[in-house]
C-alpha cells in the first residue's frame, strides 16, 4: 500500500477552512468539513461502496488511523452503531446537498437528546425505540422538525441496506401519523396589531423588520453579506437560494435606511443564531404575548412562523393590488405553465415601485394605534 499523506500535511489540511477529502492508500481517506475532520474507511461490497468512520483527528493520528486500517479487515459489521451509520450516510451524501449543515444540525441534536438511541447497535434498533425517540424530540423541537428527522433516519436505515449493513431497514414502515402528525399547509397571515408588536420586539429586532420590508426567506436573509449589497439593490446568488437561480431585492428607503443602522461593512449582514432557534425563539415569544388567542379569525388563530412573514408580505401585496407576477418575480418564485417559458421580463421598476409601496405601508401600519 503506497501511503500518500504525512502528519504535517493532514494538519496542513486541517488547517484549510473549505471541506475536502484526501487519501492515505488502501481505503483511508482523510475527511475535512467546515467544523470536524475524521479517518474514513472505503470499502466495496457485491459492487456496493460504503464508508465507515474510524476515528476523529486531531483526537485519533494519522499513524493511529493508519494501525486501525490494519485492523478494519477483520472488523464485522455486527458491530456498526447508529452513529457509525449517521456518519458513513452523512460522509456519502454530504456533497451532493445543497445544505450539509442543515442534516449535521439534526444529527447533532439527535446526539445530544437521544445519545442512548446514537450508541445502539444497528441490529437491535427497532421502530418503536425509534418513534419513541422520535416523540421525545417532538416534545423538544417541534413535530415538523420530529417529522424531518423521522425523514432523515429512514434515509439512513435505507442506506444501511444499500451497503449491505442490514438485511431490512427496521423503520422502513414509520409515518409522521404516528410521530409529529399528518401536516398541513399553512394560512397564516399577520394582523396589523400582530405586525405592531413584531416591529418592537425585543430580539432579532432587525432581522424580524427585514424579513417583513423584503419577504424574502429567512435563511436568505441570515446568510446574506454585506457583498451582496449594491445601493439599493440587495442581491441573492443562486448557490444562497432555494430556486437556485441568481436573484435581486429592491430595497426599500426603509430597508436601506435599516441596514444603514446596523453600522458594520463586512462578514454576514445579521448574527442571529440558525433558522431553527429563531424559529423556536419566535414561537416562545407569541405563546408568552398570547398571540393568535381569541381571535375569531381561523386565518389569524395561533402562533406565527419567520415563514408566515413571507405569506403576509405577498398577501398584503395582492391585496394593494399589485400584480400577482411582479409578486412571483419578488418573491422569486417560478412562473407557472406557459409563463415559466414565455415570459422572460424582468419587471425592473415594478418590482422597485411595489416595495416601496409596502414599505411605506409597513410605516402606516406600525404608526397607528
């Protein structure tokens, strides 16, 4: 086996701040992502590739990894954990996701509140130790989020039995029936008096007012640097949006006179935490001001998501009667049946005219009592 890495190289590597992969020789590779780097083993079976993480540098040396790899031959995958699968799933797939680190979120979570579940091996996981798990973190985190992950592990338990790990993926028959529940779409729209009291909230104030001046979605917004914006123009790459295709904002007097406000040129525009905790920050916010209680209206009834900003952006716009495809168009959504082919126009100052419209709607409505 012609070994191709030394120690200083691997800390070379580990030092460089984008994810990559290098290898040893005979199956090892060397595996950087943004937050951890690990030892991987590569292995084919019946034309099946699988990969099986042996150790985490700097905790484990390349030397020490390289005596592991002596080892791993006589390795049996009886005794393959949840975590090792997490990991060889993860290691797999990670590069052709657009966002890794929303799965490393979920898996880390999983970790932490479940690390009994994490250590099991993989044949005796059965599905009620599962949903119960699955319950547990619905209780924590939400039972969309309880759905996501249930999502997640099917994934993973599927891919055990792609490698050859297992015979049957034990939780191959779950349903979010039986564990965050059946979901449905969402109408919920914010009332003026709900807009009034997000505009004065007491955390992520800036973040909460951009989302409502712009519509844009939230994960956008909080990855969105100060690179990206030109004036009055804010501009959203296509690798930073969920359509995938380069995108620009007309900013509003207000939304430039908010960013004017935060004072700082470079990195990311807002340091707010992930989507997820603001999202769970948000909903703990409306269950202490009691919003959405007693309202007549079922549109208006309950807690509010950072989603439900976009909803009430576009609502609000529509109802100003502005044209629903200049709305698609700020919204970035795409067009739909003929109009997805035919109609290319950008709508340039309608886009500029309707955000200033709303802009200075948003100021009527946070003004009046």
């Amino acid at each position: 086996m012609r070994q191709k890495l030394s120690a200083s190289k691997v800390e070379a590597l580990y030092r460089r701040p984008e994810s990559l992969s290098a290898t040893d020789g005979g199956g090892l590779y060397f595996r950087k992502r943004r937050k951890s780097a690990s030892w991987v083993v590569r292995r084919s079976r019946d034309k099946a590739v699988s990969y099986t993480t042996i150790g985490r540098y700097p905790e484990v040396s390349l030397a020490e990894a390289r005596k592991i790899l002596r080892k791993f031959g006589s390795d049996s995958v009886e005794d393959k954990t949840v975590a090792d699968l997490l990991q060889d799933w993860f290691d797999q797939n990670q590069t052709t996701w657009r966002r890794p680190e929303q799965m490393e979120g979920y898996i880390r979570r999983l970790t932490a509140d479940d690390p009994r579940l994490v250590a099991m091996n993989i044949h005796v996981v059965d599905l009620v130790t599962v949903r119960n798990s699955l319950k547990n973190y619905a209780c924590k985190h939400g039972n969309v989020a309880a759905n996501r992950l249930m999502e997640i592990l099917k994934q993973v338990f599927k891919h055990a039995v792609q490698v050859g790990y297992l015979q049957y993926s034990p939780i191959a028959e779950l349903t979010r029936k039986v564990v965050g529940g059946v979901e449905k779409s969402r109408h919920r729209i914010l009332t003026d008096r709900e807009i009034r009291l997000l505009w004065n909230i007491d955390r992520h104030t800036e973040l909460f007012r951009f989302l409502l001046l712009t519509g844009q979605r939230i994960r956008e917004t909080q990855i969105a640097r100060w690179g990206d914006i030109n004036g009055d123009r804010w501009f959203i790459p296509a690798s930073n949006n969920k359509s995938a295709r380069d995108h620009w904002v007309a900013l509003s007097r207000q939304s430039q006179g908010l960013l004017s406000s935060l004072g700082a040129r470079r990195g990311r525009i807002f340091s707010s935490g992930s989507s997820t905790a603001v999202q769970s920050f948000l909903r703990r916010w409306c269950e202490r001001h009691r919003i959405g209680e007693n309202n007549p209206q079922q549109v208006h009834k309950g807690f509010f998501t950072p989603h439900d900003l976009r909803r009430t952006f576009a609502t609000r716009l529509n109802e100003m009667r502005i044209g629903p495809h200049i709305v698609e168009k700020i919204l970035n959504h795409r067009m739909a049946g003929v109009m997805a082919v035919y109609n290319q126009a950008d709508y340039e100052e309608e886009r500029i005219a309707a955000m200033q419209i709303w802009a200075d709607e948003l100021d009527r409505i946070v003004q009046s009592n």
